[in-house]
C-alpha cells in the first residue's frame, strides 16, 4: 500500500497552517496521515489542531513542543514518529492541488532509481489562480525531469531512502541547507531527485521561518550554513561542454558523453551544453542548459558566448571549457578528473 505520511512542521502562523492543512484534507486521494510538529505557541492554532483530531476528518498525529526546535529537528522528530513506506517533508506555507499526492507518488514507478520527489512550484502566471494552473499542467502526465537538488518546501520520499542515508543533517538546525545536503547524500548513494512536471504545489515562501529570524540573523545562519555545505561539498562550478558534429553522429560516443554530462550535473555542477543540432529527449537534466546553434553560425555564436563577459568583468565566464568528440574532443575520463578536481580544490579553499 502507497502509504505516505505528510510531516508538517507548523509555528505560529495559523492562517497559513490552516490553509495548508485544509487543502491536504480536500485534495488528497490516497491514504496518508498528517504528522504535525507544532513549534509554536499560538491558541488559535491549538484550538484548531484539537478541533481537526476530534473531527477525525483524517488520520492525524500532533505533537506539542514545548520549545520551537526548528525546522531540522521537527522534521526528524516526525521520520521517527513515521511507519510509512513514503514521507513527505512539507511547508506550512504552502498548498497542494488535486490528487497531488497520487500523481508524485506515480513517478516512482516510472524508474526504480527515483528517490525523491519535487512537485513543480515555479511558472504560474500571476493573473491564473492555483488550481487551473494545475489543471494546466495535467498534459505532462507522469512525466519528470531529473534535477540538481530537492526544495524543501515539499519532498516526497521513499522510506528506503531514509533508512540508508539518514534524515536531515542536525549541522544545520535551525535550517537552511539541510535540504540541498539531503538531496546530496541521496544522490551520492545512488538515488535519483526529479521534479514530478503534472503536479504544482503552490509556495508562499519563507512565511514562517524568515518571520522568526529577520534581517542580520537570518544572514547569518544562512552564510554559516553555506559555508558548513561547501566545505563538506564544494562549490558548484559551471561547465562548458562543446559537442562536434562528430560527436552527434556517434551514438555509441553520445551515450557516453551524455553519461558524463549527468555524472556532472548530478555533482551540482551548472553545465552549458554548446550543440550544432536538436538532442531531442537527450541530456535531460534542470542543470544541463543546451545551447543549440544552427552549423552555418556555431563556431562564431559559440566562440563569442563563451568568451561573453571576459574582458569586461575580468573574469571567465566559465570554470571549465571541453570539446566533446570521438576523434577531436577532450577524453571523457580527463574531463570527469578535472572537473572532480576543481571542485576538491574549491573545498579545500572553504577550509
């Protein structure tokens, strides 16, 4: 049974919680229970969360802290609470749409690599409302696309994914980082993160957490948190791959080389992708941007892009240039070893 267990953080922002919640309630079809860790101290938020368990208008687990722990570690306090086979870290500043929980929960059986979920979140048009931006988006059915990190506003994830890699890192408690770090460690042991492209989840963003830590205060723990990150991690570099037209016409090479492009933007790595030609459904990744120019024009396009901003801001404007071809490209393997490289270093600069 595709169980899921909704862990939802709330503090003191009642309207928000109850909004959150109450979309949960009207729009998700299959069976789930809410875990909420209530941070805060507002009655008009108890009163509601006692009103919801005694309506029993769904399955419902509430916790009381007696302090506000913070983001991390209501989230962690929910996965151990959790018996389910699927978790989802949610926002109480946010709102789900119609059977959004089944349609996220319907792309882990499209690749069994795939552990955790992002709904999509960004794209609406300020003049169309939540649901029939939704509605919009239904003609990408069970379709996704592979992506750097998971925004923590709302990541669906498998149990075994947990079970190996752990929950949020306590490091970076109250918050902040913590997602991206878990995306990461996912990633390394060999999950897949995506975004499910049929299914929005609208974010207001930073309604409870920014309110509790303004200005100063929540620069600081975000430039400390950062810091913690790139130093376990490094700095995410961006890459320019150049693609002969040998290249193309090589399929068994442009396996290969799309193979090191993934390896690539799955170390966070923003890639630039010059092509003479279309790669249809190939080199799918958010951190992939492919940059597509017709031959007549794309040595001078390409030339001219890469060395845009050079002299100007005194800087390059990539980390790193490699052509990519059988016969006169750089050799994979040395492209895979440099970037890897530059990144140690990047590192070692934090330290």
């Amino acid at each position: 049974m595709m169980k899921c267990d909704i862990i939802l953080p709330i503090c003191d922002q009642f309207e928000y919680a109850k909004g959150c919640i109450e979309s949960i309630i009207a729009k998700t079809y299959t069976p789930y229970r809410i875990i909420i860790i209530n941070n805060g101290k507002d009655e008009h938020t108890k009163i509601y969360l006692k009103g919801l368990r005694a309506a029993n208008r769904c399955e419902v687990e509430i916790v009381e802290n007696e302090e506000n722990i913070g983001w991390v570690r209501a989230i962690n306090k929910g996965i151990e609470i959790s018996d389910a086979p699927y978790l989802c870290f949610q926002n109480d500043d946010t709102l789900v749409t119609d059977n959004w929980l089944g349609k996220m929960l319907a792309i882990f059986g499209k690749d069994g690599r795939i552990g955790i979920i992002n709904p999509t979140w960004e794209g609406k048009p300020l003049s169309q409302d939540i649901d029939s931006f939704a509605r919009h988006l239904e003609k990408y059915k069970g379709k996704f696309i592979e992506t750097d990190w998971a925004r923590g506003f709302c990541v669906l994830v498998k149990r075994e994914v947990v079970d190996r890699i752990g929950g949020l890192d306590d490091i970076f408690s109250p918050a902040y980082f913590d997602d991206v770090d878990f995306s990461v460690r996912a990633i390394e042991a060999g999950y897949l993160c995506v975004r499910a492209l049929d299914t929005y989840v609208h974010h207001y963003r930073n309604k409870t957490f920014f309110e509790i830590l303004r200005g100063p205060r929540w620069n600081e723990l975000h430039e400390k948190n950062k810091l913690i990150y790139y130093k376990r991690w490094g700095r995410p570099l961006k890459i320019a791959l150049i693609l002969q037209k040998e290249a193309i016409a090589d399929g068994g090479y442009l396996n290969e080389a799309e193979a090191l492009s993934l390896y690539l933007a799955r170390k966070q790595h923003r890639i630039y992708l010059y092509s003479p030609r279309g790669l249809n459904d190939k080199f799918e990744h958010t951190n992939i941007i492919k940059k597509v120019y017709p031959p007549p024009l794309f040595q001078l396009i390409k030339y001219l892009d890469i060395n845009r901003n050079s002299a100007t801001v005194g800087r390059k404007r990539y980390a790193a240039v490699f052509n990519m071809g059988p016969r006169h490209g750089d050799p994979l393997d040395s492209i895979k070893e440099k970037v890897d490289s530059l990144k140690d270093e990047t590192r070692r600069e934090e330290d």
